[in-house]
C-alpha cells in the first residue's frame, strides 16, 4: 500500500504525535551522544533512548521517553532505580485502576499508546480503521450540568502530567545521583566520578545547579496551573466539589519529586482511559 | 502592603535557598510565589466585578492564566531589573524582630483570607452557573 499525504493525515494524529515524539528523542539521543546520529554508534549505558515498535494490531507506537539506562527499542530504559521505566509492567495495570505506581513512579508507554487508540482509532495491517467500540456509561460522580457526564473534553489533566514527566526526565539527565551521571556543557553525560571542566562545567556547581532549577521551577510552574486549572473547572460547574478536592489533593503529591510524576501520570491516564465506576470517564474499552 | 509583599518575598527567598542549596534563582522563585499571591487578589476583584455587575462576562476566568504570565514575566522583569530583589533582602535585614514577627502575623492572615476570599467567589460563580447552565 502506498502512503500518500492524504492517508498520512486520515491516520490522524496518533500518527503525527507518533512522529514527533520519534524526532525529539531521535535528536535527544544523538544530542546525549556527542551528536551520533547513527542510532547504531550510540554507546550502551550513556544514551537517551528511544524507540520503535509495532503491535499486533500493527499500529506503530513510540516509546519516547527512554532514559540514560541505554539506547532500547521496545521501550524507555530505566530513569533511576525504580524510575520513568523501572515498573513498565506495574504502572500500566496500576493507572487504569486509578492507582499510582508503586511508590517509584513508573510508567508503562504501552498504557500511552492504548491512549492513543482510543482518542484517534485503531487500525489494521492494512490501514484500514476498525469501527469504534461504544463506551461505558461516565461515573455517576461526573453528571453534572455542564459536561453531559464526561468528566473533562480536554486533556489538561494528561498534558500536565506529561509536562510534569518532562520536566522530571529533563532533570533526571542533567543530573542523576541514582544513575551516577550528569550532562555537561557540551551535551555529554558523564559518570560522576568526574568532576568536570571549564569547558564542560562543573558537576556540582553548573549540572546539579541545573538539574534543582528544572524540577523545582518547572514543577511549581506546572502544579500551580493544576491548581488554578481545578479551581477554575469548579468554579465553571464542570466538576463536582468532590472532584474538586480528589483532584487538589491529587495535584498536591505530585508536587513530590518522582514519585509525584509518576503519580500525576498515573493518576491523569487511568482517570481519563481507565475503568472506574466511581470516577473518571469509567472506560473499560480495553479490557474487552 | 508593599512592605507586606517584600517580606513574604523574603521568607519564600529564605525557605528556597533552605530548602534546595541553590542560590542562583531563588529570586525567581519567590517572585514567582508572590505574583501567585497577588493574582488571587486579582482574580477576586475581577470576580467580584463580574459577578456582581456584569455576569456575562464571567467566562473571562479562562483567561486568567495568561493575566497570571503577564503579571509574572512583569514581576520578573521589575525584579531583576537593577537587581532589586538585592535591595529588598537588604531592607529585610534592617527589619527588626517586633517589626519581622508582626509582618509574619499579617503574611498568614493575608495569605488565609486570600484563600478564603477565592474559595467564596469560586462557590458563589458555581451556584450561578448551577443555575444557569450552559447550554
């Protein structure tokens, strides 16, 4: 079959967003590599990874998020002990059933890529898109006047934890205690066994310095206008005082730092694709 | 109430210098807290005006975020402008303690009632559209 434009954007966007992703950690990774764009010369143990593969459903997910464990092509490598990769099988099943990864703040991408499908369709070997499956009734605790029962039309709650993942991961690659590195001046990680240079910066002085104004500026940032993006959809009607208190409190602990991402993502994916008769949008598409 | 706004621009500066060994934007950061502050104050007034006088505009509140950036990026902008923030810190140290421990008072009780006052419009505009919902 030859992909023209035209099919290219009936894929939708799971496809452009597939691409995207692709190129940034393409990039990342060659950038972390002393700028090798050869995936294949990319050193083991100090490169961003990223990767490709395809389901059997023969949709192509990309797993972009792969961290300074090494370069991996099923999936992100591990960000810290127990990190963004540690638990790639916990965090899936635990964000579908609202709960947060098991204390590390892992993720699975598998649980994105489900995402994917279920906000843009799913596809065959052939490109040919599989009819929708209808969805299960809202939780009763989302009816309210303003949103006809879905609990958000938007993906603010998936968007933050994503900026929040990035900020961490961000982080995590200037300077990580866990996996004795940091990125230099120059975009190299290095052990941090080295003390670094003029030229490269210093360890503790530019890379750590860094790394603290990242996560700390960046997450303030983001769980202030969690903040806000809660009161300001309790204030519209659009989500229940109940809602309202989950959610801030929910905001609140990703505020910590890891474990707060991986509990924001956990927290925005299962409530927004995970089955749930007591909150979220109670899909359990993906479990039929 | 500027004396007010410097001295919590203070502790905030204090506590992130504490708190994360870090002393290149600790500035930035309390700025940033403040400003947070000081838009809950604004977005009180303005929905206080809405709701009382105009409620057809009350849809406003979506954009209050990028009043907030504005008034951030202002924020910033004025404080690190001839490095202010220098001079603030230094008019803090001249502070004495009675003076230090009554702004601390008014700072919680300026920081509650701010809470308070957000809550009770936000609850007040929600009834409305309780009962005028969008259609």
């Amino acid at each position: 079959m030859i992909i023209t434009v035209t099919s290219l954007l009936d894929y939708g966007e799971f496809l452009v967003s597939a691409i995207a992703v692709a190129a940034v950690s393409y990039v990342i990774g060659a950038a972390s590599n002393g700028w090798e764009w050869n995936p294949s010369k990319w050193t083991s143990g100090h490169s961003v990874g990223f990767g490709v593969n395809t389901n059997t459903a023969g949709n192509t997910s990309v797993y972009g998020f792969g961290g300074t464990g090494g370069l991996s092509w099923t999936g992100g490598a591990a960000i810290g002990n127990g990190g963004f990769g540690g638990g790639l099988s916990s965090f899936g099943q635990a964000s579908y059933n609202q709960m947060p990864s098991g204390g590390t703040g892992s993720i699975n991408m598998r649980g994105v890529e489900r995402a994917y499908q279920h906000e843009y369709g799913v596809w065959d070997n052939s490109f040919n898109k599989i009819p929708d499956i209808v969805y299960a009734t809202p939780s009763p605790i989302m009816e309210l006047p303003n949103n006809s029962g879905n609990f958000s039309n938007d993906y603010d709650g998936v968007l933050q934890a994503a900026a929040g993942m990035g900020v961490d991961v961000a982080g995590e690659i200037v300077f990580s205690e866990v996996n004795n590195t940091w990125l230099g001046k120059d975009f190299k990680i290095r052990s941090q066994d080295i003390g670094g240079n003029g030229t490269t910066g210093g360890k503790f002085k530019f890379a750590r310095s860094l790394s603290t104004k990242i996560k700390v500026f960046g997450g303030a940032v983001i769980g202030a206008y969690g903040y806000y993006d809660n009161y300001n959809q309790y204030r519209n009607n659009e989500i229940s005082r109940t809602t309202l208190y989950i959610e801030q409190g929910s905001n609140t602990i990703g505020f910590i730092l890891v474990f707060g991402t991986g509990w924001g993502i956990g927290w925005g994916a299962g409530k927004r694709w995970g089955p749930s008769k007591w909150y979220g949008d109670n899909n359990y598409r993906w479990f039929e | 109430m500027i004396l007010l706004y410097k001295y919590m621009f203070c502790r905030v500066y204090y506590f992130y210098v504490n708190a994360f060994k870090e002393t290149d934007i600790p500035h930035y950061f309390a700025t940033a807290v403040v400003s947070v502050l000081f838009m809950t104050n604004v977005v009180f007034v303005m929905d206080s005006f809405f709701f009382f006088f105009k409620c057809e505009w009350l849809d406003f509140g979506s954009y209050y975020k990028f009043l907030a950036l504005i008034v951030l990026f202002a924020a910033l902008f004025f404080i690190q402008k001839k490095q202010r923030y220098q001079h603030i810190l230094n008019d803090h140290e001249q502070l004495s303690k009675r003076a230090r421990n009554t702004l601390l008072v008014i700072s919680v009780f300026y920081v509650l009632v701010s809470g308070f006052s957000i809550c009770w419009i936000g609850e007040e505009i929600r009834q409305f559209h309780v009962e005028n919902p969008k259609m």
